[in-house]
C-alpha cells in the first residue's frame, strides 16, 4: 500500500450511524468520525457517507496534480437516503469542474446518484463525463481480468478477421 500512497486516497472522514431496521429506512445515532484523530466506528454502527475532510482531500489532491482521467465506481454514500448523498454530490462537483480531464464513472447507484445530482442543480449529465453502465465489467475491463463475453459478441461484428 505505501507504493500507492500518492495515488489511492481512502477517506480520512466519514459520516457513521445504527441500523434501526433492515431497509436502512431508519437510522440512529448519527455522527461523523474523523481517522485523522484516531476516532473509530463502533461496532453496530456503519459507514454511510464520505465526510467533509474526505471529499475536500479528494478535490484538492486532483487539482495540485493536474489529474487527466478521473474514473469512479459506485456511489460514496447510501445515496437512496437522502442524508447520505454528500459525497456522491461532492464527486459529481468534482467531475464537472474538472472539464479538462478525462471522465468515466459508472455503476447503476453511482448513475442513479449523478441523476440526482442533475436533476437537483438541472446540470446536463453529459457535462459530468462518460457514464457506464456495467460498474463491475468496467472494472474487469480496466484491469484486464477474465474474459468480458459482451465485448467479445460485439467485435465479431465490428472488428473483420
């Protein structure tokens, strides 16, 4: 992991709570704990959302270093509950403001978050990059694992032998 120190940022805060019932309709106990000063996440409570610190790291760390490609995977929070959109807000802000650097996000609860995200500030989601729609196939895509059978149907009729 150390190798990877400059280049995976895991969160530093996060919004915590108690499932009250198993729909994850209701929830107790609502706080934020900061790693930075050694807070834990008690033992029934969960990770809901990225925390303020987190996302502000995450903007400033793409910015200083001039990124060219941002790529994400699934929502930051329990986006269905209203409470929990924050870091999945933040990172819709991220990629529109980055207009420069090459985009991709996917995942159908990260496209259903950045729907909301348009929708609430009526922003075209075309403007916050190219979306996929299969979050777990970009991924094997990206890094090379295992046969993508999807891909392979469609070049038969692309691609001429």
């Amino acid at each position: 992991m150390k190798s990877f120190k400059d280049k995976i940022h895991i969160p530093v805060d996060v919004k915590v709570g108690r499932m009250i019932d198993k729909r994850k309709k209701k929830l107790g106990g609502l706080r934020y704990v900061d790693f930075l000063k050694n807070e834990e996440i008690h033992a029934k409570e969960e990770a809901l959302d990225n925390g303020p610190k987190t996302m502000l790291l995450y903007k400033k760390n793409i910015k200083q270093k001039n990124v060219q490609t941002i790529f994400a995977n699934g929502p930051f929070g329990l986006i269905e509950n209203r409470s929990f959109r924050f870091g999945t807000y933040q990172l819709a802000r991220i990629f529109l403001e980055n207009r420069h650097a090459f985009k991709v996000y996917g995942g159908g609860e990260l496209n259903h978050g950045f729907n909301l995200f348009s929708k609430r500030f009526n922003i075209d989601t075309e403007k916050l990059g190219e979306r996929c729609y299969a979050g777990n196939g970009m991924l094997q895509y990206i890094a090379s694992e295992g046969d993508l059978p999807g891909l392979r149907a469609l070049s038969y009729g692309i691609i001429k032998n």
